[in-house]
C-alpha cells in the first residue's frame, strides 16, 4: 500500500482536470481547502460558503450562482469555479447540475463539503452521472520526513513518486507523538505540546458543537456530550449500543443515530465483524473509530501529554493503526476492513481485502513480536487458506521478520 496520499495531490491534480463535477468530502482540519486552493489556476472563481455573507446570499438565492457562472469567461481547459462548504447551501447542486448539463466542457466544478448530513436529509442532488467523488484525510506516514535511522530502506519507497508529484513531506514525529496528538496536518505543523492541546481541545468542543448545532437538531445537548465522551472513550471496541443506552441514559436508537452522525461528519468510522467466517461463535457487530487520534484522545478527556501513552499503549496504537488503514484503503481506491472475533476468544484486529484475498492483521505494541503473538493469525489462515496466503503482525519492531512460513512481523512505518 505505497501508492497513496502524498502521491495523491500529483493524482488529484489531473483529475480536477477531467470534465465531471468534483466533490471532495473530509472532516475540517483536514486540508481541504489549502490543498484545492494550490491546485486551482489562479483565474478559478472561489465561492466561500464558510463566510456567512455568502452563505446567506446564496441560501436566499440559489439561482444568483447560475448568472455569476455565466458571466465567467471561458478558459482553455474550463473555467474552474470552486465552491467551498457546499453542503451548506444543498441548493447549488441543483444550480450546478444545471449548468453542467448545459456545456460538459465549460467549467470544471470543484465542491468541497466537512458534512455529508444535510445533503442526505434534504435530499440534495449529489449528481449521478455526472460527479466524482474524493476524500480527504488526516495525514498519513508517507507525508512524513523519513528519520535518517530508517532513510536507506525507506529509499525504494520514497522514489515511487507519479510524474509531478511533489516531494515535499510534514516535519518527522515520533510514533508517540502521533499517538496522543494525532495526524491533523495543523497538528504536525507545531512543536509545542501546550499549542497541540490547546487547539485539539478546542476542536473536540468549539468545532464540534458548532457543526453539529449548525448540521442538526439535538434534542438534548448535555445527553450528546456524555454520549460523545463515553464514545470517545471506547474507540475501537465493539460497539454495544445497549451498554451505551444504560451508561449515557440515552435510548439505543438515539445512540445509533449519533454514530451515524459522527460518520456523515467524517469524524468517525466503522469497522465491520469479517462475514467470511464458517464460525457459528463469530461476532456481528461493527466497532466504531474516531478519524484521528487526537480528536479522540481529547473528545474522551484524555490528558493530551506524551505519559498519556504509558496507561494503555495497545489501544492507542491499536486506534491509530486503524485511521492509517482506513486511510489507505480509501486513497487506493478499493478493498476493505473488517475485524474478526469469536466468543471463545478468537481475533484477528484487523483484515484487509483486496481483489478477492485477504489480508489479516495484528497489532501488538512490542519492539520484539515473537511466534507467539502470530498463534491468532496461524489459525486464520488455515482457516482461509484459498483466499489468504499469510498474515502479518505490525509492531513496533525495527526490523521485517519472517516468524514462520505464513506469518511476517513489519515495523508500523511499514504498514
């Protein structure tokens, strides 16, 4: 999995450059914005609907859009019109459909949107037929500096750039580091610990309460609030919305509709049981991941310090291994993740499927992964030995080791 995000802008570039409408999700924070304001032409026409002013001129106005389009000149390639925060004004898709449907080569339409939400419950036309989907996400090992320690077997991979990628890469953090305060680019952009917790707080409270205001109605905020925390907190296990429903005071059919609103919003994902299994004993239930470890860690009132690390490593690292994969996966385009657990206590943390084989996954929070830690991952793929040639443990290791026949131990920035 090496060709990804910080290949992506050189791949994305030319795809804003195909005649289809262009809508680009992610969660705020993300780099959105920044990252499509340097790849438009400096003559593209930029709708901000983050500015109010705007917001409501053209909420009040949808067809206001259509006559400031028509006025644009033509360009040699198309006229790129970039319309940010489009989910706040459903409206405009109608506008755009119009207006695409009328000359295909005209304009190049860029919708960059951080919720889903009210385009599913308006009923927004998303444009079938005509769009192209993206999504954005925190920051992945491949945009990082590569620490001298690991720069010459790192060197195969770092040359793999497409033809007009970039090679530039985010300042080198520890994995520790990333395990508490998470991969925002903004995040790795600062070197004081305070400054990180100061904004990741601010995210998991300010942000996230004016959004989800703004995006929805919650009949009660304080009820939303304890969810959210308690939710935060057991990232990455299985969820149990009857558990949740005791703990919270909140029926399980409201829970189930927060989760959902968290995923509409990016903030979260979930991971799906593995329905491969002949088991009778298997577990159906999805587990639930925030996108970012340190939107999580300061959502669940973590104290965001590096010591935070040492009360329970596995889980972080655990987490952490999970926002990488998702991420991937969503940037190459194809495959899956799910989980596979049984109620006599067997696991597999995670298995990636890709064109039809499978790909099971450990992670262990050791620097030396032995047999042991591989007896899960053995009895996996025998069991699907047609689909599964071997399996992998990801630790903090420094070097690949070969622990049996099926099974190899990589370091995390291999993954």
């Amino acid at each position: 999995m090496d060709t990804l995000y910080r290949y992506y802008r050189a791949a994305l570039q030319i795809k804003l450059r195909k005649p289809f409408v262009h809508i680009v999700f992610g969660a705020r924070q993300t780099g959105k914005s920044t990252l499509i304001r340097s790849l438009l032409p400096p003559r593209a026409t930029v709708v901000d609907l983050a500015d109010p002013r705007e917001r409501a001129r053209f909420a009040a106005e949808p067809g206001l859009f259509i006559d400031v389009c028509r006025a644009l000149p033509r360009e040699e390639g198309g006229t790129f019109v970039f319309v940010d925060e489009a989910q706040s004004v459903p409206a405009l898709f109608d506008a755009v459909q119009s207006l695409y449907d009328a000359d295909k080569e005209r304009y190049r339409f860029v919708l960059c949107g951080s919720s889903a939400r009210k385009l599913r419950a308006s009923g927004a036309n998303l444009l079938p037929g005509r769009s192209v989907r993206h999504l954005l996400h925190p920051l992945i090992d491949e945009e990082y500096e590569t620490p001298p320690a690991r720069a010459e077997t790192e060197r195969e991979r770092l040359l793999q750039l497409p033809a007009g990628a970039e090679g530039s890469h985010f300042p080198y953090r520890p994995l520790e580091d990333r395990l508490v305060f998470g991969d925002l680019p903004g995040i790795a952009l600062l070197g004081d610990d305070g400054d990180k917790s100061d904004i990741l707080r601010t995210y998991a409270t300010a942000y996230l309460e004016e959004e989800i205001r703004r995006e929805t109605i919650v009949r009660d905020w304080g009820y939303f609030l304890r969810f959210l925390k308690v939710a935060a907190g057991g990232a990455g296990g299985i969820v149990n919305l009857a558990g949740l429903s005791r703990e919270t005071g909140v029926s399980a059919p409201t829970i189930k509709s927060y989760y959902q609103l968290l995923e509409d919003m990016f903030v979260g994902f979930t991971v799906s049981a593995f329905s491969g299994s002949s088991r009778k004993s298997a577990i159906s239930s999805p587990r639930f991941f925030f996108f970012d470890n340190g939107v999580r860690n300061a959502a669940a009132g973590l104290p965001l310090v590096g010591e935070t690390v040492n009360a329970a490593p596995g889980a972080l690292f655990e987490h952490w291994v999970a926002g990488q994969l998702a991420r991937k996966l969503s940037y190459l385009g194809a495959g899956s993740l799910s989980y596979y657990r049984t109620a006599d206590g067997a696991e597999v943390d995670f298995i990636v499927e890709r064109e039809g084989m499978l790909y099971p996954i450990e992670v262990k929070w050791t620097e030396r992964p032995s047999r042991k830690d591989a007896r899960h991952l053995r009895a996996f793929v025998a069991e699907h030995r047609e689909r599964c040639a071997g399996g992998f443990i990801v630790s903090r290791g420094p070097y690949v080791l070969d622990l049996d026949d099926s099974i190899i131990a990589i370091p995390w920035w291999m993954l």
